[in-house]
C-alpha cells in the first residue's frame, strides 16, 4: 500500500473544494453514497456522477453519467471502481478538469500505471485511502471506543 504523510493529506483535505465521486450509489448503506454524504455535511461540494443514475437527484444535486457532463470545475475526483477500470476515468478527468489538483482512489482501488499518468501532469494522486476516514484522521472527528480522540470524558 503506498504511504502518504499526514502534511500530504491534510493539504489535499484542506485546497479540495470541489469534489465529483465516481461509481457513486444512490443506496445509503454503500459505502459510496455515505462517504459522498459526508463529503457535503463537511462543505465540499460534491458531484455525484454514475451512468446507471444520471438525472437522477442525490444530496440536491443532478447525478452526471460520465466526467465529461461537468462543466464546473473539479478540484477532486474521487473514484468509487475497481482498480481495472480506472484508467479511463483518469483519462477523462485529465482532459476534462486542466485544474484538477487531486485523483483519490478509494480503498481497495489502486492503479500504479494511471496514477503516474496523473503525476506526470501535475495531479496529487492517494491511493487506497478513503476521503472520510482521513478527514476524520486529521481533523479529530475519528470516534475510537465511543469517545473522539482529543477529548478526555471525566467518567473515564
């Protein structure tokens, strides 16, 4: 699994202001669609694209059937696919989005070939990460033992 400091990913958290979330589910207990929810909840906004739900509303927005539909721009593109389909994706992101910052591939989903294609033009590549559980990381909202870090109950 590749390893990214903490500064790295803070950074990324931190600029990214637009999000699309590709391969997104319109089915709340799939990951997908609550990391997209949670996205928004935190003020990204997020633009859920998936061909099988284009047109289609999801956290008040229309879903888009590929990338290329978009015409804002993206700061992010946060890939919900298995790892075989995901150069591509990084192909129609590139030509799409020429300020693209940030290709995130969630975990499980890994593509060494296309991430250094990205590289190549300038785009921060995570791999094997999810969004979520670093903001959460980095940002003391991670709950472990039913208490979040950095609080201290007094009946402990």
């Amino acid at each position: 699994m590749p390893q990214y400091s903490d500064l790295y990913l803070k950074a990324i958290l931190q600029r990214t202001k637009t999000v699309a979330v590709v391969g997104v589910s319109m089915n709340p207990v799939r990951p997908s669609y609550y990391v997209a929810r949670y996205l928004s909840l935190k003020g990204f906004d997020v633009i859920p694209v998936n061909p099988g739900h284009a047109g289609k509303e999801l956290f008040g927005k229309t879903v888009r059937g590929s990338l290329s539909e978009l015409s804002e721009p993206v700061d992010m593109v946060d890939i919900f696919r298995r790892s075989e389909a995901v150069p591509p994706i990084v192909d129609e992101a590139l030509a799409a989005f020429p300020s693209l910052s940030t290709i995130w591939m969630q975990i499980g989903v890994e593509h060494p070939e296309a991430a250094a294609k990205a590289e190549a033009r300038g785009v921060d590549v995570v791999m094997n990460r999810c969004p979520k559980i670093e903001y959460q990381r980095l940002f003391g909202e991670l709950r472990m033992g039913g208490f979040s870090t950095g609080i201290i109950s007094s009946k402990l």
